[in-house]
C-alpha cells in the first residue's frame, strides 16, 4: 500500500519557467513531510522539508506548500535551471514512526 | 560525498546466492536504515538499527538480514537471491528527525 504517491513519472520544463512537483499521501498521522533530488548514479539529497504546522517553507528557488486538508504537498522550483533536472521524491513520517515513507519520483527535465 | 560509505557499488550475481552489502554512516550518527528502490518504484524502507540495536522494521523480505556493529558500521545481507531482488539498495543515516543522509547506493543484479 503506497501511502505517498506521486502521480506524474516525468516533468518537462523550460528554462526559467515554474517547475512543479505533486505529492499526494492518505496517511494522516503523518505531520513531517521533505523532498529529495537524485542525480543518476548517486544518492537522494535533502533539498527541502516542511512541519505540519506550516503551510509554506522557502528557501531560495525551491518552495514547498502543504494542504493538510487535502492531503498534498507540491515542490516549485522558480525558475528552473538545466541543473535541476534530476528525480524527486517526496516522503513523509508521524512522530510515532521511525522511518520515513516515500513516493515513486518525478523526473524532471528542464529544457535548455 | 555525503559522508555515507556504502560498498561495492555494484554487484552481479546469480539467483540463489548470498551477497553482503556494507555500509558506514556519516560521522556521529548513530542510526542507519537501510532502502530498496526496484524499478518503478519508490524507496521501501527494509530496516533501521540504532546504536547496534533494531529500532524499526519494513518490507523486508526473511531472506534478507541485517546487523550493525559496535562500529556504527551495518551490513545488509541478501539470500537465496531471486531475479526480483535485482534493484539498487540505499543506506541512510541521521542524528535528528530532520531527514536522511544517504549514501550512493549499491546496484545489484540478479542474473
């Protein structure tokens, strides 16, 4: 049972635009949410996490909004850079668990 | 170099052999999970030990094993292998909620 999902395999985006990243996750109890980016042939690195108490974390090109209602989490990347093209992964935990859950990725490709 | 080591980088087998898969955590992290990420799919987490103890258990599968030494260092052990296990395998580790460190992965093919 996929508890984080991520819906869209691939992105493409041009240069400079908005890239935007969905997540979607059923489990409530989860209240601690972060995005990786992959490079082929390496690991995932931490790129950006958000609190349940929030809705909106920033940090530089990268911002991650949360609907807790909903249940939706997504990534924009203003403005996309050919370097940002990597795979993402969402993830998330609940402060009763010690692990954390991720999605399936999102390829994103930025257009030169 | 996210100051995870993991080794070898990659293996090739055969089906109903055994392989060991090392890993080293960053310095000062007591804690290493270990992940699979077969095709198409997203990590699965498989295990966690912290300080030498299993703190967490996931998908893993009772061929599959795991220790971690007084080292700090874990090792991730993988029998009886089936054609399915072939997928790249991720170890990770931390000292606060805040999120992994991994290291580069292990590919294994199971031929």
């Amino acid at each position: 049972d996929q508890q984080v999902k991520q819906n869209s395999p691939s992105l493409s985006v041009q240069e400079g635009r908005i890239s935007i990243l969905n997540c979607d996750y059923t489990n409530s109890m989860f209240d601690y949410f972060l995005w990786y980016k992959k490079y082929p042939a390496e690991g995932p690195t931490f790129l950006i996490s958000i609190s349940s108490i929030k809705d909106k974390n920033e940090d530089g090109r990268f911002t991650v909004f949360l609907n807790k209602s909903a249940k939706h989490l997504s990534l924009h990347i203003v403005p996309s850079q050919p370097g940002d093209s990597a795979v993402y992964f969402c993830a998330a935990s609940s402060n009763t668990g010690n692990q954390f859950y991720f999605g399936t990725g999102t390829s994103l490709t930025v257009i030169p | 170099d996210s100051g995870v080591t993991q080794t070898p980088k990659h293996l090739i087998t055969a089906t109903g052999q055994r392989v060991t898969l090392r890993c080293s955590p960053r310095s000062g992290d007591l804690s290493v999970y270990w992940y699979q990420q077969s095709l198409d799919q997203g990590l699965q987490f498989l295990i966690q030990y912290y300080n030498g103890e299993e703190r967490a258990k996931g998908n893993i599968l009772e061929r599959f094993s795991a220790q971690q030494f007084p080292d700090l260092h874990s090792e991730l052990n993988l029998s009886s292998l089936e054609l399915g296990d072939s997928a790249l395998y991720f170890c990770a580790s931390s000292v606060v909620r805040g999120g992994y460190t991994f290291g580069s992965g292990t590919r294994l093919t199971v031929v």
